[in-house]
C-alpha cells in the first residue's frame, strides 16, 4: 500500500480482515495530509455528488457505522461520531436521499439551533453524519497496527517495480519493498509515481483548501451547517470547524490571514456567538482530471490505484475499501466507470 490516509489504511484495514498481509508505504506520517486536514462531512446526501460516484456513496452509508464500531473495539479510541445531521442553507434542491430529508420552517430551525441566523434563506434538514478526520485517523492507524499492519513512515516511494509486465514491488531513494500487489493510495501525490505505465493512470492534482477551528462560545451548535460560503462542523469538545476554501496552487500549504478572515466572518454572520480562532491550517485534496475518484486495477498487472478522492475521501473509505479489497484479492469486480483505464487504456512498457 503506497500512502497512508484514510483510503490507503481503510484498505490495509479491510485487506487484514480478509486474512492478506499488508505493507503500507507513507511519505510522511500515517494520516499527516489530506485525511487530517478534512473537515469530516460524511455528505452523502449531497446532490453534487457525481453521479458515478452515488453507488459508492450509498455503500458507505450503509456500512459506516460498522467500520467505526469495529476500529474503535479494536484501537480502544473513538472517533467523536456525530448524527445529528446537516442543515443545508440555500441549496435550490433536496439532498439525494429525498425521503429522508426536510425542508424546514422557521421556527423547526429555531427550535433545532437557537443561534442559528438565517434571514430569509430556505433550510433543509439531511441525515448526514460527520466524524473528527484527525481522530478517525489516531483511530484507524492504531486499530491497523493492532491487527497486524505494517507501516513504513517517512519514505516516499518513487516508481513501482515490474518485472515480466507484472507487479513485484515498489522502490523509494534508499530501499525496494516486493509486493504480489500494489495499490497506489498516495493522494495528491498519486501522479508522481512512475509505473512503466503509459499514460499514468493516477492522474491526481491537489487543491488546496484553508480551513479554521474556532470555539463555540454560547451557541452550542448541535448540526453541520452548510452554506455556499462556508460550512461549520461542530465537534463534542465544543469546537466548530470552518472550512473552505478551493484553490489551483499545486503543493503549497501556506494559509493567509485574508482568507481565514473571510471564512471566520462568514462563520460568525450565520451564527454571532462563536468563539475566537483557536486553529487555522490547510490541507490539499486529491483531486482527479474528470473530478471522479480513481479505483481500479491499471494495465500493468497487479498495480491499483484508489485516488482522486477531491472532498470526499472520508466519506467513500470504507466502501472504497472493500471494493479494492475484492479486486486485490481476486474476489469482486470492479466500477467501470471510475478504473483507472478510463483516462486511456495504458500500455505496460516495464
């Protein structure tokens, strides 16, 4: 496994259930990028979703609570679960799941957040969940290395080892790793892994998104709230995050303060009460050139990919997980729609 955030240990995860032994590759710290700086939303209900990527969606609301169930047995630690939902400010049409979801009148929404403020805008309500990325990340690792998941952090691998057009392993600057499979989980990073593939079939990018934490002061904010300027997640610890921005500036990670104000003003127009900065950060997304995820076994035999993720890869890890756990292990099938062979159908060239 190349890449150790949320989609590369869901698998090592699933893959360890099934009884495979896992190796997993990461350039900096298990879960240091994308997967920590997520906001956490599990919006499945959102209409803007891509289409070919509902199924997948659907899958991990079905299963969602069991994989946080069973990481938590496993690791002894949790994930702050929220389920209280997400009221949506102002989106124009219902969230997929129409059954379940309600517009709501003014005073439903004074009664569900009494230091929400609104105006005149429409709300919804959406049986959205949402989880701390960075705890489902402490979470997820130690319940990994409880199960016996080994973890090389700090080594970037560079290019995957093919021998016979076919898969051995994966080399960094200082050390090769053999492997009977490699799944490419390395995020933004994705697309600087040279395979002997032509073209590559991870053709990631990153889009930076600046975010903040603030405090909850008075409002006790119990929902996710979402609006086109901003969403706020409200954590246990009476925190709310605040996110974000969408930005085209390759691998820079900087934050400016004139963003961040932006963010925190539209944060506190919706609800006046919130608390002061406690922490601002941003992260970079693994976006793909079609805007779907990547999931699937390339033309080199036995190298997957399961990238491109964008701002959903908190949402789509467990069902991701157990369809690329199905292909590595020669158990399922895959969804056609989002191999990576869409992009062209490479030639193995190694």
């Amino acid at each position: 496994m190349v890449g150790g955030g949320v989609i590369g240990l869901s698998l090592a995860w699933e893959l360890r259930k099934r009884g495979a032994s896992v190796l997993v590759v990461e350039r900096g710290e298990l879960g240091g990028e994308a997967s920590s700086a997520a906001g956490g939303m599990l919006a499945w209900c959102d209409p803007h979703l891509p289409e070919a990527a509902r199924g997948l969606a659907s899958a991990s609301r079905e299963c969602y609570g069991e994989f946080v169930g069973e990481i938590e047995e496993t690791s002894g630690l949790g994930v702050d679960l929220r389920k209280f939902g997400t009221i949506m400010l102002d989106d124009g049409e219902p969230g997929a799941f129409l059954a379940e979801s309600r517009k709501l009148s003014g005073a439903e929404l004074a009664a569900m957040e009494p230091g929400l403020r609104v105006g005149s805008r429409d709300a919804q309500w959406w049986p959205e969940w949402s989880v701390d990325p960075r705890r489902l990340m402490a979470c997820l690792s130690a319940a990994c290395r409880t199960r016996g998941v080994t973890a090389e952090t700090g080594v970037a691998v560079t290019d995957v080892i093919a021998e016979r057009r076919r898969v051995v392993g994966v080399r960094s600057a200082n050390n090769e790793f053999q492997a009977g499979a490699v799944v490419n989980c390395a995020g933004a990073w994705a697309g600087k892994i040279a395979c002997g593939v032509a073209p590559l079939p991870s053709p990631t990018r990153p889009v930076k998104g600046q975010m903040l934490a603030v405090g909850g002061g008075g409002s006790q904010l119990l929902h996710v709230v979402r609006a086109p300027e901003v969403y706020l997640i409200p954590r246990s610890d009476g925190s709310v995050v605040v996110g974000a921005t969408v930005e085209e500036v390759g691998f820079n990670k900087e934050t400016h303060p004139e963003a961040i104000e932006r963010l925190r003003a539209a944060a506190v127009a919706l609800v006046p009460e919130l608390g002061s900065v406690r922490e601002v950060w941003a992260g970079l997304r693994p976006g793909s050139v079609d805007g779907l995820p990547i999931i699937g076994e390339t033309s080199l035999p036995g190298y997957f990919v399961a990238g491109g993720h964008f701002r959903d890869g908190i949402l789509l890890a467990p069902a991701t997980a157990k369809v690329m756990a199905g292909l590595v292990l020669g158990e399922g099938s895959g969804l056609e729609a989002l191999s990576p062979r869409r992009f062209r159908v490479g030639v193995a060239v190694a």
